[in-house]
C-alpha cells in the first residue's frame, strides 16, 4: 500500500510549541503538510505566554523544507481561534485537519482544589477542543473533507488521584467526539480521540527515567497521523504508548430486566451479579443503538 502523505493539505495543531504537539507538527509537515503551528507559550499551568516556542517550530518545518506559519491564539479565545483559521484559509485555502492537543495541568486532591482551578483546565481541554473545532468546521464541511484528532488521557477514562479537574475533561472529549462524529459524517469529516502515554512535560515528573525513555512522544504521532489521514476510521480511541496501540471502547452488559412487580433497590443488590455479567456486553456505536437494546429488554417497540 501507499505510504500516508498529506500533500497539499493544511493542518492546524493546538499546543504544537513543545511535547506532542512539536511531534504531531514536525511529522505532518515532514509528509508535505502545511502547518499551523498554534501555540500560547505558556507555563505547564497555563499562566504567561509567548510566541517563542511557535516560532521555534515553524523554524525547525521551513529548515527540513517545509511550510509552516505560527499562530498565538489561546485555545479559550474563541474570536482568537477563528482569526487563526482565517489566516489559514488566507495563506493556504483550506483546512483539512485538526490536532486538538493543547492542555494544561493544576493538580490537587478534590477537597484542596479551587473552582478556578477546576474551570481553567476544564477550559483548556474541553473547551479548547469544543472552540478549535468550531473555527474549522464550516471550512471542513463546505469543502467535504476533514479530519479532527482531539486528546484524551488515561486519568479521562479510567481515573487518577489529584486529576479530577482534568479527568472530567478528558472525559468530556470522548462524549464531544462520540456527537460529533455522527454530524460530520455526511460531510466527510471523521472525528478521532488519541489517548497518549508519552514522556512530555506533563509526565516527566510522574514516571522514572527508564519509562520516560521507551515513552517518546514521536510513537504516540504514528497513531496521530494514521488518525489524520484520508483512510481514518471515525469515533475511535486509540491508546498510543511507546510503540504500542489499543482500541478503546465504552461497553455495556446485557443487564437484567426486573419488571414491574418486583422492582426495588433490594431487587437491584439481589440480581447485582446479573446486572454486572460481561458476558455478551456490547460496544454502542450511538446513542440510538443503546435504546434499541432498551426497548428489547422491555419487550416494548
């Protein structure tokens, strides 16, 4: 088969300064993208900002013989982000693909975290992918063609102390992708989550060297580009880590239907075992699908 290029295609990354984003950039350029390398330059908590890191990208693209503009906008601006996708259309004409990655991390257990802190990140991550995607979507549905990579994590969708802040985001990634796959489809728009385990600023201080060296963030882009490029699948994700790749899914079981006589909590306890059987749980594709299954249980429809 055909090696993947993105000749003639014009691809925007989010916090494409430094880490995973820098990779997804480089390696999209390096396969004859165009690259709007979008980047706040700020710390890893989100404060400060700075053009320098972007424009140290775009420098690193035009020296191996690629294009590449830089772009400062934060990803809470949404006035900011569409400015961005202007300018793309300005210079280049179109926008094929989105790499949503920019994020940023205030860590601390529930009881000691402050609002502002669970909002920011929350506005970072989810609200950040919700507003880049909404600069590119009219252009991607007006042309028929585009693909979207959002960014989850492990801690979104199984879990990790002193991350509620950032695992509800995550989390809420996967639910904004599982809608808004169903919308672009008619129009050629496959919608995709990375979930990455990679060595990046985020990790560094989480994980001993030895990991932090079979994690380099370049295995988690091979997933990325594969999830940019033309033969995408839609509403998956995909674990990348260290040269490994897994597919994640959302399951539901079988359930037990109690009926109307005998429903109560002790009827729930009772029949639990039941309730909670793997056997023969299933990986819904919609919503839709979920309330079929409903409607069989119950005999009804």
């Amino acid at each position: 088969m055909a090696d993947i290029r993105f000749d003639n295609q014009v691809a925007v990354i989010t916090g494409a300064g430094g880490g995973l984003g820098r990779q997804h950039a480089l390696a999209l350029a390096a396969r004859g993208a165009k690259v709007v390398v979008n980047d706040l330059g700020g710390a890893l908590d989100g404060t400060g900002g700075g053009s320098e890191a972007a424009l140290k990208v775009v420098a690193e693209i035009k020296a191996a013989g690629g294009q590449a503009i830089a772009d400062g906008a934060s990803v809470t601006d949404e006035a900011g982000l569409r400015a961005m996708a202007e300018r793309a259309i300005a210079e280049w004409g179109r926008i094929d693909i989105l790499v949503a990655n920019a994020g940023i991390l205030r860590d601390r257990s529930f009881s000691k975290m402050e609002m502002a802190d669970f909002e920011a990140v929350l506005n970072v991550h989810l609200m950040g992918t919700v507003k880049a995607a909404k600069a590119v979507w009219e252009v991607m549905r007006a042309q028929n063609y585009g693909r979207i990579v959002m960014t989850t994590s492990p801690t979104g969708l199984y879990g990790n102390f002193g991350q509620t802040n950032y695992g509800a985001a995550k989390l809420g990634i996967v639910g904004f992708m599982n809608s808004l796959k169903q919308e672009g489809q008619k129009h050629n728009i496959r919608v995709n989550t990375i979930n990455p385990v990679a060595a990046t600023r985020m990790t560094e201080q989480l994980m001993p060297p030895a990991i932090l060296a079979a994690l380099k963030p370049e295995f988690v882009t091979t997933g990325v580009l594969y999830l940019a490029s033309a033969d995408a699948p839609t509403g998956c994700i995909l674990t990348a880590a260290g040269g490994a790749f897994s597919v994640v899914r959302l399951y539901e079981t079988e359930g037990a239907f109690l009926g109307d006589q005998r429903l109560s909590p002790e009827a729930v306890r009772d029949n639990w075992d039941k309730i909670a059987d793997p056997q023969d749980q299933h990986a819904f594709q919609n919503g839709g699908e979920q309330t079929a299954k409903v409607f069989r249980t119950l005999h009804v429809g």
